[in-house]
C-alpha cells in the first residue's frame, strides 16, 4: 500500500471509530466540520484576526456588531448606534442576553473587555490596537455605552466587530491563560471539550442564546492538518462540511455528490517585506521591493493554479471592500524591468532572499510558493523557502522575532471590516510591533479615520492604496476566493467573512 493512501486509511478509520464512542448523541442533529488547525491560543479571542481562531471564536463569542456575508456592518450585541459628534459614539445593547453561565451581558461587560485592552496587560494581545483611539468609555445604563474617541474616528464601529466579549467576572479571575481552557462568551455554541488528544473541538448548542443555531444540536470542528485527507473524510461521509476547498479539489468534491459553495473572498495573498530589525538588508530599498513585484508572474499563477477563480493583484484590497480603487491595473510581469531596477539598486547579481510561508490550507499553496522563488531566481534572487507551523508563524509574526528570514506569506485581509485600512494598517508602522515601516505613508494613514464623510473617505482611501503600491511593503500575488464543501445534508451555509456562520446553516 502507498504510504499517502496507507495514512489515509488510518485517519479515515481512526475518525470511524471516535464516531461510533460518539453514538451517545446520534439522537441530536451534529454537525462535523474538517478545517486545518486549531487556534493555538484556544478560547482566548484576543490574539489575532482571522483564522484559524476567528472560525471557532465566531461560534463562542459576540462582538458589539458584525460584518454580514455581503460586507455591510451589522448588529450584534449593539442593536444600534449613533455618532454623537466627531469622537462621541453611543451604543444601544440588545436586551435580555447572558452569557453561557447565565450572567447578564450589559453595558459593564462591555465597558470591562475595553478597559483591558486599554490596559498595560491588555496592550499585549493583538486585538488591543482595535482601541488605539478610545480615550474613554462611560456606561450611561445597563444598555447603553458611551465611547469617547481622542480623534474623530470614522470606523470605531467597524472595529466594535473584532472585540469579542467575554464573561467579565471569569477573565478577571481565570486570567486569559486559564479563561483560554474554559471560555464564556454570549454565542451560538458553548464549549464542552477542546479535544486537544483527539483533534476532536466539541460544542453544544446554547438554546438561550440570543442567535440560537437553527437546525444544530452539536458542532464538531475537526482538525485535519493536510489537505487530501481533509477532502477524503468529506468524501467518505465521515465530515459534513470542509473548509478551506482548494480550486483543484472541486472537481473531485463536485463529481462525488457534494457541493462548492463559493463567496467572493476580502483577501489579497501576499509575501510581507521585513524591514524592521533586518537593517542590512536589499529591501530597505523601495526599488528592490517593486523589483520583486516585477518578476514574479501572477496571471499565470492566477490561471494556471487557481484555474481563474483568483485576479492577479492590482493592490491590497479586493473588489467589494470598501476603498478598493477600481484605476489599479494588475502588477505586470517584467522581469526585464525587475533586473534594471535590481541593477540601479546595487543589486545586479541579485542577494540571498529567506521567505518563510504557511503551506497545508490548501492542495495548491505549496506549488504557489515554489512558483513564486522560481520567478525570483529567474531574475537573480537566492530564494530559500521555509514552512513553520501555524503556531510558530503567529508567535514571529505578532513579536516580528524572525532572525534571518526576509519575508513571510501574509494575507491582505479586509473581512475583518470590509474596509481597506485594516490590512493597510498591518503593512505599516501602525501594526502593533509592525515588520514594515515606511514614515511617509503615515500621514496619509492617519488622516483615512478622521475623513467622517463616506464618500471622502472612500476617495482618500482609493489615493491611499495606490500610494501603498507605490512603496511596496509586499509582493502581492493574487485575490482569494473562499470555498467550502458540505454534503447534501446541508441546505444553506453562508458566511460572516472568512467565517462559518455556523447559528444560521440549515440541516434536512
């Protein structure tokens, strides 16, 4: 027996046999989801954007309000709100919700998650550059919250969506590590085991919650960290749903009865330039940067690996996000151009390049990454590929603790917000402890928040990345399309981008 098939059949028999110790709920409709990993800091929603954390969060926890699945913010625990004056923004709390073990959601839970992250303990996790511009915060009642900003802040309620709220009085006493191994939040689902020995994530239906599942009794998140054996528990009947569908399994997943669902995706794949802590090297250079833009061929990338589900990119921001500039044409392929600008650098016989990337989330991300340092060499780059774990990226990624890696694989990511400013602030000194730093942007950033008028501010954003192009704090490849497979069982998925809106997926 090959080895690849060898393990394949020992996960699809040890996945059998969890399933039959699970028979006990066979009476409840359960939902079995394969995604890639588990968030390394579990329940503690606080440390990063996007998945695979937000995927699980989603489920556990509320935000003031929400992105929707067509980009528009939404309610959430805030039924609504009101800009006061330019930094005076007041919030009206949905009624009657409580938190998993039946302590009230109000005004003071709220007030007390954005006191922490203003706090110098706070300031440690990544979400706390949400309230950067929060200068106070004052609970008018039980359901209404007062939120003074030190500038005018445009999108403080689009921010509001990537502050989860947990049970005040269990993370002042557990502390975020211990908090992490027993969440409470307001959501859909509570937890019932991690299953961190069995790769098995198990959350029951929470029936009182204010967004109660409709059709689901128990949510099973599976962690399947290779991509094939992912698309084989699907199709085996072992999953019901698969995240994460690369283009070259669709025709698999399509042809064996199951459905693609397919959402326009708010991320633009990139290679992030480190400039910060890495003096010495070319890419302080903004020629060397557009040089590597220049030689690396993203059409045919887009074409050939994405089957022309992907746009090669034009900027970092892709069509339906608020301030994508429309006059952007995508980055050509010249290596002609990218070796003369090499030259004028001082770099003719081009330099050493280590580039650390995320591989495993789909079948195709390691032919992406090989691609990209086979265009790079052409032009004269020493590239070197490396592939961390998830766990080990976010830890460099959030301290910018790289040694001598050059460049690692970051997404553009808008979902958070739909809005444009959120990846632009991650690829400038506005990061927290960023790994790109260019001053004479930052102006121009600065002001995109304080413009209150949304057609400025679109227009001023749409001037903004092109500016970001220009400077060039990464090489940007192409646009993502997000795909997930269910099985028949599954009459309607959407998305609260990039998550599973698990609340609203309907069973037959």
């Amino acid at each position: 027996m090959k080895p690849l098939m060898s393990k394949l059949v020992l996960f699809v028999l040890g996945i059998t046999l969890a399933f039959a110790n699970a028979a006990s709920v066979s009476a409840e409709t359960v939902l079995r989801v394969a995604r890639n990993a588990a968030p390394p800091s579990l329940g503690n929603p606080l440390t990063s954007v996007g998945q695979p954390g937000s995927g699980v969060w989603s489920a556990l926890f509320d935000s003031l309000t929400v992105i929707g699945p067509d980009g528009a913010l939404e309610p959430a625990l805030a039924l609504s709100w009101d800009l006061v004056n330019d930094t005076r923004w007041v919030f009206h709390l949905r009624p009657n919700v409580t938190f998993h073990n039946g302590a009230p959601m109000n005004a003071t839970a709220v007030a007390a998650i954005l006191a922490y992250l203003r706090s110098p303990e706070g300031r440690r996790f990544y979400i706390s550059t949400e309230v950067d511009t929060i200068a106070a915060v004052e609970v008018i009642d039980p359901l209404t919250l007062a939120i003074e900003t030190s500038v005018p802040d445009a999108i403080l309620p689009k921010r509001m969506a990537l502050v989860a709220v947990p049970e005040p009085d269990l993370w002042r006493t557990l502390g975020p590590d211990g908090f992490a191994q027993a969440p409470v939040g307001t959501g859909s689902f509570k937890l019932r085991e991690w299953g961190q020995a069995t790769g098995r994530m198990i959350f029951d239906a929470d029936e009182d919650s204010w967004r109660a599942p409709i059709d689901i009794d128990v949510l099973e998140l599976w962690t399947v960290s290779d991509a094939t054996s992912r698309v084989q528990a699907l199709i085996t009947g072992q999953v019901d749903v698969l995240e994460a569908v690369s283009i070259d399994d669709v025709e698999l997943i399509e042809t064996s009865g199951f459905k693609v669902w397919a959402f326009g995706g708010a991320q633009v794949a990139s290679i992030a330039f480190r400039t910060v802590g890495n003096p010495e090297s070319p890419l302080q250079d903004s020629r060397v940067r557009q040089a590597l833009n220049y030689a690396v061929n993203r059409e045919l990338i887009a074409e050939v690996l994405f089957g022309s589900s992907a746009d090669p990119a034009s900027q970092g921001a892709s069509r339906g996000t608020f301030g994508y500039n429309p006059s952007l044409e995508p980055i050509p392929y010249d290596p002609d151009r990218a070796k003369a600008l090499l030259t004028a650098a001082g770099y003719a016989d081009g330099f050493p390049f280590t580039m650390e990337v995320l591989t495993g989330f789909s079948t195709v991300d390691t032919l992406l990454y090989q691609q990209v340092a086979q265009d790079l060499r052409a032009v004269g780059i020493d590239v070197t590929v490396r592939t961390p774990p998830f766990a080990s990226w976010l830890r460099k990624f959030t301290s910018n603790e790289w040694g001598d890696t050059d460049a690692f694989s970051l997404m553009w990511d808008s979902g958070a917000y739909a809005d444009a400013i959120r990846p632009v602030r991650n690829f400038s000194c506005a990061k927290a402890v960023p790994f790109f730093c260019d001053q004479s942007i930052m102006p121009l950033i600065n002001q995109t928040d304080r413009i209150m008028n949304v057609k400025d501010r679109e227009k001023h954003l749409q001037g903004l990345l092109s500016a970001m192009r220009e400077i060039a704090p990464a090489l940007l490849l192409t646009t993502a399309t997000q795909r997930v497979a269910s099985s028949k069982r599954v009459k309607m998925l959407t998305l609260n981008p990039p998550n599973i809106a698990y609340h609203s997926i309907e069973i037959e």
